[in-house]
C-alpha cells in the first residue's frame, strides 16, 4: 500500500522560505504513471492546488503561485519536496502531499497534512 | 477564487439525495475526462470518491456517483448517511498550464 508522509519546520518567519518532505513508500518515486503533488488548505478554506513534479524533471506549477515555488525529486530518499519562497501569513496552511495517477488524473494516496504557520 | 465553482453548501434529508455541480470551462472540466470528486471529514486528509467523471475507487459506496455535461460535472449522493456529512472538492486536469485546478469545496449536511 503507498503511503506519503509529509515532513518540516512548524513555524516558518515571514519573507523567509518554506520547505517541505514528502517520504513515498510503498512505490518507487521514478514510477511512469506518478505525478508528486503539493495542495494546500488554509484554516477554514479549500483545498489549492501548489504544484507537482515527476520523473524526468517535468514540472507543473500554480500560474499564481508560480514565481514563488520550486519542487525537486531525491530519487535514493525516494522523497520529493517543496520549496515556497518569500512566505506571509497568507500561506500558513496545512500542506498535503499526494499522489497523482497521470492515466487518470486522480489523486488517490494523500499524506496526513502537516500545519505550517508564518509568524514571527 | 477557485478555479472550478461549486456551490457552498447543500443538504438533504437522511436516506434522500443530494447533488452537487462543479462548473469549469472548455479548458478544465468540459476538454478532458480527468474530472476527480474528493470527501474530507474535519481534520482529515482527502479522500478520493469519484474519478474519471464516473468511476469509483474499490471501497467506495456505489452510493456515490458522478457524471458530465458539458463544462459543469456533478456528484450525486443517493440514500444519504450521517457519514456523509463532510466537504467534497470537485478537481479536474486543467492543460498544460494549469495542470490541476480544483473546486472551492461543498459542505454537505445531512438533516
């Protein structure tokens, strides 16, 4: 069964830069049909797609959140991460990771989420 | 502003039918049958229901169930249960430049 577990700092300082993990077990990151995603919730909202990467260096990004984010693969840790420049309160958010099938678009394996304040 | 727009809330009576639309644009919704329906229960991951417009993941009721028009997709929920009082997020694949766009979420609650 693939599991994701999302890992990071709590508390991040505004302008500073979020960075996130997400461990993937149970699958091998380079799989052809798997897309790694990161969503976003703010405290109350939906759910806001960030980005996703796959083998092969191919990325995807938010257009509105584009400028600020940057995704990468360790294929040996068999993590992906996520890096979100520039931070305000705006992006305190729960982040999930999460598996998306490419032959059907759907995100079937979530992470937990993991609460991430900007404060100072 | 969601990119895909569902209605805010909806409910229905226990054991009756509840239904809601995810409306998009030729780009999203209406180009590709990559349209995605997601449960989340408070402080709970999302859960996958409904994927391909109208396919269902192994263990999930066949209560649920979604279809297409158009630029507008729907999940319809029969015989509603106390279980199902949760969020559901509509998603679909939205291009090259917008790979992933989601709905702004439902809360369905079950009277």
């Amino acid at each position: 069964q693939l599991q994701l577990q999302e890992s990071g700092p709590g508390l991040v300082r505004p302008s500073e830069t979020l960075s996130l993990s997400c461990t993937v077990s149970g699958a091998s990151i380079n799989s052809d049909d798997s897309c790694w995603g990161w969503i976003r919730q703010s405290p109350g909202k939906g759910l806001e797609w960030i980005g996703s990467i796959r083998s092969g260096e191919r990325r995807y990004y938010n257009p509105s959140l584009k400028s600020r984010v940057t995704t990468s693969i360790d294929t040996p840790k068999n993590q992906f991460s996520l890096q979100l420049r520039s931070v305000t309160a705006a992006d305190t958010a729960v982040y999930f990771c999460a598996r998306l099938a490419v032959s059907t678009g759907k995100h079937d394996f979530w992470g937990q989420g993991t609460l991430v304040s900007v404060s100072s | 502003q969601s990119a895909l727009t569902q209605p805010p809330s909806a409910s229905g009576f226990a054991g009756q039918s509840v239904t809601i639309s995810c409306t998009g644009t030729s780009s999203d919704v209406g180009g590709y049958n990559f349209v995605s329906w997601y449960q989340q229960h408070p402080d709970r991951a999302p859960n996958l229901i409904i994927f391909g417009v109208t396919k269902r993941p192994s263990g999930v009721p066949d209560r649920f169930s979604g279809s297409k028009s158009g630029n507008t997709a729907s999940l319809t929920v029969s015989g509603l249960q106390a279980e199902d009082e949760a969020d559901y997020y509509c998603s679909s694949y939205g291009g090259s430049d917008n790979f992933v766009v989601f709905g702004g979420g439902t809360k369905v609650t079950v009277l």
